[in-house]
C-alpha cells in the first residue's frame, strides 16, 4: 500500500513538473471590473481568442491573453513608455503557444486575425495592465513612487503594495491594504459606505498558488435621514440596508452582523491552488459566474455571497475547457435534528438549532471549435443530505441520473437538479451576438400548443457591439426572462440559493430584463457609460408540490406586481492600478401594483405597499435621484 501511494505521489509530481509556466492560479475578483472590460474588447475586437462564458478568469490566463495581445497587434515600446516595457519584460519573454497557462497546446482552429494596431488608449492599456500583471511574467512590477531593485522586490506609495520575487523566481508574494469609501446622497439622507482590509497572494515553486482577502464594509447613515418618511425603528435600521435576499436589484448580497446604524458585514476570500499548464484544482471561496453576460447572468450570476468550493478546471487544448465545483451552500434553514445545548442560568438550557447541511456541485463543458464560436453547456444539483455524497464528486456526470439512482427507490423526494448552455458567437471582428439557456425541469409534452403547463426556464440574449465605428465606444444590450416557478422548490432547503440569496437571475421567476448600455473610453483607465433598465416581476406564486402544474398552467408574464425603470450614468477612472475613483447619478422609478385576487392556490397576493416593501429597499422606493461618489484603493 505505501508503494502505491509513492508511485501515485511520484506520477503526480512528474505531471505537474512536465513544463514550467510563469503563473499565478489566483481568480481575479470579478469586481475588478476594469480588466474584465478591457478583455472583453480585446476578444471582441478580434485581438485574442478567449471563451467568456466562466469567470473568474486567474491571473495566469489575463497575463497571457495581454501577452497574446500584444503579440498579434506587433505592439512596440512607446517612446514614453520605453522604460516600462523593459521593466516589464514586454520584449524579452518568449514566445508561448496560444494558450499557455490557461490551456496549452499549440493555436490550430482558433488561429487569430494577421496583425492589426491598437489605438493609442489600448496600446497605454496594454502596457498598463502587462505591468499590473507583471509578477505573473516574472518581471517586478515598475510604479511612479517606489523603493524597489527592479528585479526582486518593490514598495510602492502612490499605490500601497509590497511585492516580493525570489532570484530564482520560485517564490512570489504580493500584499496590499484595501480602503474605500461610497456616499449615496439623495432626498431621503445620505448613506456612508466604507470598507477596509488587505489581499495577500503568494506563488510557491510554480505549482502553488496560496492567496486571501478580508474586507470589512459597513453601511452607515441612516441617522441623518428623514424620520418622518420611516414609520418605525425597524424600517429605519433597515433603510440603509440596499440588498437584501428578496430584493430585485443586481448589487452583491451580503449576511449582515448585529448593528443598529444601518448594516455591517465582512467578506473574507481566499483559497489554495496546485497548478500546471493543464489545469488548476483548488480549495477556495470565491463568486463565480457562468453564463455569457454583461449585466447578470441568469445560470450563475456570482450575486449571492461567495461560498466554499472544491474546483476544477481542466484547459488541455486551446479549444476546449472543462470547469467543476462541489461547493458547500449557507442553507438559512434550521434543522430541527441538530443543535447544541446552551446553558441559560442555573437549571436552565436552551437548544441553539443549526443550519441544515446544504451542498452544489456543477460542471460545464466549453469549446471554441472557431475563433467565431464558442458554446457551454452543463448541469448542476443542489443537494441536501446529512453529509456530502461522493457520487456528485465525480466530474463529468449527469446529475440528475445519479439522484435517481439514490432517490427513486425509496419514493422520496428527488434533490433540485438543473441543466444549462451558453452560446457566443463573434460573426466580424467588433460584434457579439450571445445567449443562454436554464433548465430548471423540463418535459416535451410541455412544448406543444395544446399544453397549458410551460416549463420552467430562463433564457437570456444580449449583443455586444465594440470598436467601430469609434475606438473606445460600445454599445450593449441584453433581454432575459424567466418563467413561473423557475429557480423555486417545494422545499425550501433545496431551493436555488445560497445565503437566502438568489444564485441566477437576482430577478427570479415569472420575470423580465431589459438593459442597455452606451459606454466611451475616451483614455486609459477612464470609462464613462449612459444605462437603463427595465426590471419587471409578474404574478408570485410559491412552489407547491400539488399545485405546481396549476401554477405553471397559467399565463406567464401576465399581471406585473412590480417595476422599477433606472437610467444611470457611471464614471470610473482606475487612476494606477488598483486605485479607483467613481461617480454615479442614478435615477429610479420603484413602483408596484395591487394584487388582491385570484382562483389559483399558492398565489402570493398582496397590496401595492406590501410588494413595494418586499422587492425594493426604502432608499430606492418611488421616484429618486441619487448621487454616489467614492475612492477606493482595491476594489
């Protein structure tokens, strides 16, 4: 037997060993939103080839797109920018395949575009982001006011960070402090947001990739809005509180502490990786996102707070990747079952329930059989056993037939399984056309004409037009809808959340998404985009188990409840890397409808006030303009 597990340890060792890449398997925080757009024009454009349907990407795979980038456009040291390329090693790293640290292999049928130049914005784009992602490249970061020996360490002032390479580059670490501050200002009050923190990555002989975050982020203000408007204490402690789990808006849900000013909370992520060329596996908490989107998916949109997850992503070739999770969810339900025994006073005890246990695992197949094309599909469980069952361990399997395979013999009740695909298709250089599909149950019967039940799914189609006839210019636009009882379950602890939260489409079921988006580029870092949307939730119903069928028999998209029209404009500038600067004006229109009536049981009916309450924060409720304008070092 020990043998044996020499002889596995061994195998692993030389597989792993079998090429050397310069690399960081650390996920780049989706909330740096900057580097995300700036890859996303460089795909669209045509510059590189790279599937957007699974984020986050590593810092690995952004290091070697930007170097592909510059690569296919024939990119030259600036004359301004001379020192900073060679800092950066711009010019003397070698060439790797298409792929390499995020796939390997060498480029065939995603063979990109002849040479073609960058604009002058891109071209300082480029060159800045090679430098914020330098340590990947084995080169040390270059900053404007910085004490370092250009080769293995440097601190840097205008903005804070330590980083650290071994001579041997066998070792890398980087830490920086987080700080950041938002005010909300609007005829209601003014909220404060601020948060505080550090980030620490570190890379160990090339394979090894530990890193963490923690961000500690209160709201506050709520003492300086007006106390007529709110009718209680609890409505006023609430104010401040901007997401919650059953409100419809697209901010990041949190669990909040104790507090009675408004709403603190933490938000600590991290995780560690084993990498090569092929592939990571990794031990983490961090959001995820599946789905080709710009303004929220609706397979998984990385709203609901991070959870823990084993993960998997396999890159073996240019044109193929292979993601898993077994996460560990926050079910919010109490398990009578469970609980500890809590000593009160003398004679005294009191049981403190415990959560129910509550699990995921997903995976999703990705090719990019052309440069034009690349599509996903996969499916996923959430499931809810005493302890994690080593069937949904396994990677490439159809879920749902391994529920059966537990579940039907005994005539209980099936776990929640789901299906899934994404498509995205760059037909000319500079336009995306995308959708996606989410399967909550499905049957054929359900299609025909003569069938009153409609299944319940979602799908979502958007298009991306960047580049043209203006550098820097893009224009978007998305429509998603998802039908009666879709991301629902009859019971609760197997429904499609995390946290409460919901892990699609923060607009659920029964419900509707219009979002466009007009954004300029005018220089490096500063992007300035004109937005609205439209968000509508029809008829509510809950999901009962023998009378689901009556509820999904009746007409979708019927009878709004709520609505909320917003037209936003947003200004961010990322002034050197990682230091931002924002303002937003914000004008919205909450509003609801009385619903008071109805002959189908399970049908959530309510007064205007009652959905009002229910789906929007005070702060945004009626018609509102608000102005926010924060800084933040880190994101």
């Amino acid at each position: 037997m020990r043998k044996a597990i020499w002889a596995i340890g061994l195998v692993c060792c030389a597989v792993f060993a079998t090429q050397t890449v310069r690399a960081q398997a650390v996920p780049v925080s989706l909330e740096y939103t900057e580097v995300y757009d700036f890859i996303d024009e460089l795909i669209t454009d045509g510059y590189i080839v790279h599937q957007t349907a699974v984020r986050p990407y590593t810092r690995t795979q952004i290091a070697n797109m930007l170097l592909e980038a510059s690569r296919r456009c024939g990119l030259q040291a600036a004359p301004r920018e001379g020192n900073l390329s060679r800092r950066c090693g711009l010019q003397q790293l070698p060439r790797p395949a298409l792929g390499e640290g995020a796939g390997g292999g060498e480029s065939d049928s995603t063979a990109i575009s002849p040479i073609k130049p960058l604009n002058a914005r891109q071209r300082k784009a480029l060159h800045y982001y090679l430098d914020v992602f330098a340590l990947e490249r084995d080169t040390m970061v270059s900053r404007y006011v910085q004490y370092t020996d250009h080769q293995t360490f440097s601190l840097s002032l205008a903005n804070p960070q330590f980083s650290y390479m071994s001579r041997k580059k066998m070792f890398k670490f980087t830490l920086e402090p987080i700080l950041g501050m938002d005010i909300y200002g609007a005829k209601k009050g003014a909220i404060l947001k601020r948060w505080y923190g550090a980030e620490l990555r570190m890379d160990i002989a090339r394979h090894l990739s530990i890193w963490g975050s923690l961000r500690d982020i209160s709201w506050n203000g709520t003492a300086l809005l007006s106390d007529n408007y709110y009718t209680n204490e609890y409505a006023k402690i609430d104010g401040a509180q901007l997401t919650k789990p059953l409100f419809l808006n697209n901010l990041a849900g949190v669990q909040y502490k104790e507090a009675n000013y408004g709403g603190d909370f933490s938000d600590s992520r991290g995780g560690i990786a084993l990498y090569s060329w092929w592939g990571r596996i990794a031990l983490e908490r961090e959001n995820i996102r599946w789905g080709d989107s710009y303004h929220c998916s609706n397979i998984l949109s990385g709203r609901n707070p991070a959870v823990p997850m084993l993960s998997l992503q396999l890159t073996p070739c240019p044109w193929f990747q292979f993601d898993y999770f077994h996460a560990w969810l926050i079910s919010n339900v109490l398990d009578s079952t469970n609980y500890y025994i809590e000593h009160i006073s003398e004679g005294v005890d009191r049981k403190q329930y415990r959560p129910h246990n509550k699990f995921m695992a997903a995976n999703m197949f990705t090719f990019t059989p052309i440069k034009y094309l690349s599509f996903s599909f996969g499916n996923s469980i959430v499931y809810a056993e005493p302890n994690v069952q080593a069937l949904y361990f396994i990677p490439i399997a159809f879920f749902k037939s391994l529920d059966h395979l537990m579940t039907k013999g005994t005539a209980t009740q099936n776990q929640n399984s789901q299906a899934f695909a994404s498509i995205s298709v760059r037909p000319w250089d500079h336009i995306q056309l995308y959708g996606s599909f989410f399967l909550d149950e499905f049957k054929l019967s359900r299609l025909k004409k003569s069938s009153a039940a409609k299944n319940p799914v979602s799908y979502l189609v958007g298009f991306n037009w960047s580049g043209w006839p203006l550098k820097g210019l893009s224009l978007r636009g998305e429509f998603m809808r998802s039908y009666i009882a879709c991301y629902t379950q009859s019971v609760d602890v197997l429904d499609y959340t995390s946290n409460t939260y919901q892990m699609g489409h923060y607009m659920g079921d029964n419900a509707q998404t219009i979002h466009l988006e007009v954004a300029y580029r005018p220089v490096r870092g500063l992007r300035l985009a004109l937005s609205y949307t439209n968000d509508t939730k029809y008829n509510a119903y809950s999901y009962l188990r023998r009378g689901i069928i009556e509820a999904i028999s009746q007409k979708p998209f019927d009878k709004a409840i709520y609505r909320n029209d917003e037209i936003a404009f947003n200004g961010i500038y990322e002034v050197h890397p990682s230091m931002y600067l924002r303002l937003s004006l914000l004008y919205n229109n909450a509003r609801a409808f009385d619903n008071l009536e109805s002959d189908v049981e399970g049908e959530y009916l309510a007064t205007a006030e009652a959905y009002l309450n229910t789906f929007a924060p005070v702060y945004f409720q009626g018609k509102n303009f608000i102005a926010q304008i924060g800084f933040s070092f880190g994101f």
